[in-house]
C-alpha cells in the first residue's frame, strides 16, 4: 500500500463546475496535508495547506480533512481552464520533516 | 513568491562526466530537499537535509551525492552520469516548523538532465 494514494486521472469537468480531488494516506499519525498545483513542465506550487478536521476555504479552493477516515480532499469551485494541471496530494507524517507526494491527478477543464 | 534557484536549467551531457547540480535559496529555511521526476511521473525524494552538515538519503535509491556546508546552499552530485540519469531534479525549501507543525515546500524551477 503506498503512503499517499491518488487517483491518476485524467479528471474532466466542465468550465463553471465543481472539481473534486480525493487523496487517501496510510500512516494514522500524520498531521500535516497540502495540495500542490504542477501545470505541464513547470514545478508544484503550493495551493492549500490543511492541519486539523473540517474544511478550510481560500477563495474557490476547499480542502477538507477526515483524519478518522484518513483521507483529504480539494474542492474547486467555478473551475476555470487555467485549473487545468496535475494536483499533487502532500502528506507531512508524525515526527518527520519529510513530506510524501501521491503520485497527482491531472485535471482537465474543459472549455 | 519563494527565492529558490536552480542551475543550469537545462543540461545535455555525455555519460560518464562528472556534474553538479546548483540549488540556492535565500530565505533563510533550514531544510532543503532534492526530488526526482519523470515526466507525468510522481516526485521521488533522493535528498534532504535539516541544516548545515546534515544530509540524509530520501526513499529513492540514487547514486548522488548531496552537500550542506552553507544554509542557503544544497548542491547535488554525480559522480558518473548514466543514460538512466535522465529526469527532471526539483531543489526545494521550507521554513522552520510552525505552530501547527507546517512544513511547506517551495520550489525550485527545476533542472532537466539528459545524459547521453
């Protein structure tokens, strides 16, 4: 079982819908969760970091944390095509620096 | 937006030479990373470090070798390229830990390397 697990994708939605990324981690005691954004060729940025249950809101961008279910997830609202790019699923484990990557779910939006 | 620098960006070499890979940052972050990807593939980490003098190898076996002697300082080397050393190297950041433990990661723009 990996550490971090995404769905590769592609994931289409349409321009103006919602687009719902999951991520899913293995190790109980993580405490620490963000999302990258990494269009074609160019490094990840990162767009939403998340640290306790609930929801977090910046702008069209919700993360939302289930630590009991062990999973996260990015909500974007009134997806546009410049959302199009892979999104990156990061996960910060207990008492380690180093953070594991899922392997990104490339979202397509589609004009 | 992140201080990070990477350099050369791009870099065609022939196997066999010996090359380092140049990462700077001048934010002040104790910790610093080497990540290797493919294209359309995951982030693999190869090297990271907590401060000066301290280096340890990531979850991706690699035949580099890393170096902390100055903070803003992180430079990867090859002793011997190989045609399987062809990726893309990520360098990056991030600061202390926060009060909620954050540990984000800024990014490098990246160094593709190509060994022939």
């Amino acid at each position: 079982q990996k550490e971090v697990e995404q769905n590769s994708g592609p994931l289409s939605v349409p321009e103006g819908a919602i687009a719902s990324l999951n991520c899913t981690y293995s190790d109980r005691g993580s405490q620490s969760f963000f999302w990258y954004r990494q269009y074609s060729g160019k490094s990840p940025e990162l767009i939403m970091s998340i640290y306790s249950n609930g929801d977090k809101e910046d702008g069209r961008f919700t993360a939302q944390l289930n630590k009991a279910s062990q999973y996260v997830s990015l909500l974007i609202r009134d997806s546009q095509p410049s959302d199009s790019a892979t999104y990156l699923c990061a996960v910060r484990s207990g008492g380690y620096q180093k953070v594991t990557f899922g392997i990104g779910t490339k979202l397509q939006v589609i004009p | 937006e992140a201080d990070i620098y990477q350099t050369p960006r791009y870099l065609v070499i022939g196997t066999g030479k010996k090359i380092t890979l140049e990462c700077s940052q001048t934010m002040g972050h104790d910790k610093m990373y080497w990540y290797q990807q493919d294209p359309g593939m995951e982030l693999h980490l190869i090297h990271y470090s907590y401060g000066v003098n301290s280096t340890e190898k990531g979850d991706l076996s690699s035949e580099s070798t890393v170096s902390r002697i100055r903070t803003e300082h992180f430079p990867l080397t090859l002793e011997s390229a190989r045609p399987s050393h062809t990726s893309q190297y990520l360098c990056a950041s991030s600061p202390p830990q926060g009060l909620q433990g954050s540990t984000e990661q800024f990014f490098g723009p990246g160094t593709r390397l190509t060994v022939l």
